[in-house]
C-alpha cells in the first residue's frame, strides 16, 4: 500500500473557496515550504524567525558539524510569479527595494543569501499530488547581494539562472559561513 492510497490525486490551488489569507501572504508562505523543502530533504535544520530581522527569513543550520564546524545561514526570500531572465537567459532579475537591498549588505555573524522563488500564478496549482508523489510547484534561484549601498528606490539584482536553488546548493552557501 502506498500513502497516499494508489490512485489519488488532487491538486492544491492558491485560491481556495476558504482560503482568506491575501496573495502576498499565501505567496510568502508558499516560498518558505518550497525553500525548507529543499533544505529539510538534504537533512538541515531550517527555522521560521519569530520577527522578520535583519533580511532573515529563513535560517539554515547544520545538525552537527560539517566540516569541521556547526555552520548557519540566513535567507531573504523574495517571491514572484514572473521571474525576469536577462542576458538570453543567462540571468534572473530581481528588483529590491532600496531598504532590503541596503539591509542586505550590513555585515553581520550570518552570511546572507537572497533566494528568488518562481511561484505559480494565482490558477495554477501549487502542489500536485498523484500517488506516490507529492510535489511542489516552482523554482528558485540564489545569490549575493553586491554592493554598494543603493541611494535608488529599488536596485536591481541579477543572479546567474545556472544558480538554481537544491540540495547542493545550500551546502555551498553553508560552506560560505
């Protein structure tokens, strides 16, 4: 016997008859279990700070050491239905805010990634279930925010498309810390 029962299917839309959360937070939401996915699957400990500080929105830890050392990550997370690509292709784009990206920037005991998530638009199906498999909907891409500090309202960031977000991607960043 399979879980679920062989057969079952089911999709889970974003705009549910009972669903009352606005967009921006049901989208947010979406892009937190997408990226603890990824990092829970390759055996990381990932935590939802209880306030939205310094450019966190998910931290990344190691369970025990790993080479050599316990490591920990933060992770900005920014989430849109329509991912810019750049350059042919070879970039995605992400215009920040002047606040965000500068707060980015400050140094601090954590490296910092920005994390961009392609979630599904509004009709399309965020997760799939179809016995075995469950699966998640979207895409994600990492990077650095460069400097310098920005005095316009929003900067743009380009992070390489080849940068995807997976399970060997987050030990790179980890490897960072």
């Amino acid at each position: 016997m399979s879980f679920p029962p062989e057969g079952f299917s089911h999709e889970v839309l974003p705009i549910h008859p009972e669903c009352i959360a606005p967009r921006e937070r049901w989208q947010e939401w979406f892009s937190w279990a997408f990226v603890m996915s990824i990092a829970t699957a390759a055996g990381l400990v990932v935590q939802v700070p209880t306030v939205d500080s310094q450019k966190k929105d998910l931290q990344v830890e190691t369970w025990r050491p790993f080479e050599g050392r316990q490591r920990v990550i933060g992770l900005q997370l920014k989430s849109t239905f329509t991912p810019t690509f750049t350059d042919e292709g070879g970039n995605v784009a992400y215009d920040l805010k002047r606040d965000d990206y500068n707060g980015m920037l400050v140094p601090g005991s954590i490296p910092r990634f920005l994390v961009v998530v392609a979630v599904p638009k509004p009709t399309n199906p965020l997760v799939s279930i179809h016995a075995p498999h469950c699966r998640l909907h979207g895409a994600a891409w990492w990077g650095k925010v460069p400097g310098p500090e920005t005095a316009q309202a929003t900067k743009r960031v380009t992070i390489p498309s080849s940068q995807r977000l997976t399970s060997a991607a987050v030990f790179e960043m980890l490897r960072e810390s």
